[in-house]
C-alpha cells in the first residue's frame, strides 16, 4: 500500500470514529446535564468536517501532474490543513462562548455516570491521535497531522470535562459549575494547538526550509553515484507527501557535455529510487575546480 492509500484509509478512520463519538458525547451530554461533554460534542461534530476535508484534500492531492499543475497537486494539503485549523479555531470559539453563558445559568449537577463515559472516550481519542500522527509521519502529510491533533485536542477537551465533573461531583452544591469552567479551560488549549498546526503548514506554503535531515541523506547518497565529485546548493520544498529537490551536483570539469548529462541523469534515478518520497528533482551540473 503506496503512503496515499495509507493516508486516505486513516481518514476514513477519523471520520467514522468521530462521527461515534459526537453521538455519543452529545447523547450523554443531554441526558448526564453536563454542558462540558456536550461542549465535546460540538468539538468533535467540528471534527467530522475537518476530518471530511483532509480525506478530500488527500484524494485531490493524488491527482498527477498536468500542464497546469507540473509538479502535481500537493500544495492543496497545507490548505487543507488551513481550513482544518479554522474549524478548531471555530470550535474553541463556540466552546468558550457556550462556557460562559452556562456558568451564569444555575443548573444541575451533571450525572456521576458521565465520569465512566468520559473515561473511555479519552482513552480511544490518545489511542487514535498516536495512530494517525503515526501514519501522518509515515506518509509525510500535513493534513494528516492537523487531523492528528484534532484527536489530541478532543482528549484534552474531554479530560478538563472529567476533571470539572470529578470536581462538582465531590464538592456538590456550589461547584456545579466546574464542568462549564474546565470546558473553558479546553478551549485555550485547542487555541494553542491550532498554532502548532497551523505554522508547519505555513512554512510548506511559503517553501520554508525545515529539511535539514533529508538534505543529509540527498548529499550522501549523491556521492555514490559514479562520476559525482561532491555537491554545492541543495534546496528543498514539500507539496504534499512528496519532496521536490533542486540539487547542484560537482563533476570532472573536463567531461563532455554528453558524459556530465549522463551522469546528471544516472544521480536522478538513484535519489529517486533510494528516497521514495522524493517527487521532481532537478540537476545542475557544476564543474569540479
């Protein structure tokens, strides 16, 4: 299974498994008088969307190369990934709006029932972000890390809830609004990891040099191709899950034109076939001085 097929399959798990937990959180919201699960609920049903676009964003970003789009339609994943910020944004802002208005309304202690829901739900949403951010770095992709996070924020939002509900549940009348005040809480956090999400993807749009580590690996391996002296200027760009590499390579000055466009071509096909997840690559041939 090739790293697209990867991604779109996680997809599909976030999908399924949020649309599970927005029912189930939202159902024992309503029927446990909690408002921090059913500020979960509004969280995860954001995740859905979210998780409908980055599947979207995946199934585009597998379209190859056409005369309009020459290196491929990769850069749709980091504006996937700024669409999926902005549903966190929008949640957190929902969330700590609805906050706000519930901790000025009296209202009943929440069921101590809803502990037990709680618990499991953060347990499978620590299960699914170490899951898809596993796949996120096997498949290099962005969106699929911004959908990471997404269950990670979710875990958060729901361990605040578990703990104002714990609080509320102990200290009873008085504290019945410590559920509405760690929903609060949550949102700051989601806010934060929004920012975490959202500057990766920033530097892959503006072609922002974060690759040290593959630039090592492009310049050894450029050095056993025959005829290769060294190499000078390397850069690097992602689009997608894929790494496009502009290289200048050092040959024998005194080959022919032919030799050092043979040997250009011979350095293409060996980083290509020993780094899969390169896309283009570009030769310069430089003289050896």
């Amino acid at each position: 299974m090739n790293n697209e097929q990867t991604a779109i399959r996680t997809a599909y798990f976030s999908i399924i498994g949020n649309t599970s937990l927005a029912l189930i959180k939202g159902l024992s919201g309503f029927f446990g008088n909690s408002y921090a699960l059913i500020a979960d609920a509004i969280e995860s049903t954001t995740d859905i969307f979210s998780s409908l676009l980055v599947l979207f964003g995946l199934k585009y970003a597998k379209r190859p190369a056409d005369k309009n789009h020459p290196y491929g339609h990769g850069k749709i994943e980091p504006l996937i990934t700024f669409l999926v910020v902005a549903f966190l944004v929008t949640s957190a802002t929902i969330i700590a709006y609805e906050s706000i208005q519930n901790i000025q309304i009296p209202h009943k202690v929440p069921k101590s029932w809803t502990l037990i829901v709680l618990g499991a739900i953060i347990i499978w949403k620590e299960v699914s972000f170490r899951i898809v951010i596993k796949k996120s770095k096997e498949t290099n992709s962005t969106s699929l890390k911004a959908d990471a996070w997404h269950h990670r924020s979710d875990a958060i939002t729901s361990i605040m809830a578990f703990i104002g509900i714990s609080i509320a549940l102990i200290f009873g009348k008085g504290y019945e609004t410590a559920d509405d005040w760690a929903a609060l809480l949550a949102s700051a956090f989601i806010l934060y990891n929004s920012y975490l999400i959202f500057r990766p993807a920033l530097g892959e749009v503006m072609d922002e040099h974060l690759y040290d580590d593959l630039l090592e690996e492009i310049r050894e391996e450029s050095l056993k191709v025959k005829g290769i002296v060294g190499t000078e200027k390397c850069f690097i760009r992602k689009a997608g899950m894929k790494y496009h590499v502009d290289l200048h390579a050092i040959v024998n000055g005194v080959i022919s034109v032919k030799d050092g466009h043979d040997i250009a071509h011979k350095l293409k096909d060996h980083l290509r076939n020993e780094i899969p997840s390169l896309g283009h690559v570009l030769i310069h041939i430089e003289p050896d001085k």
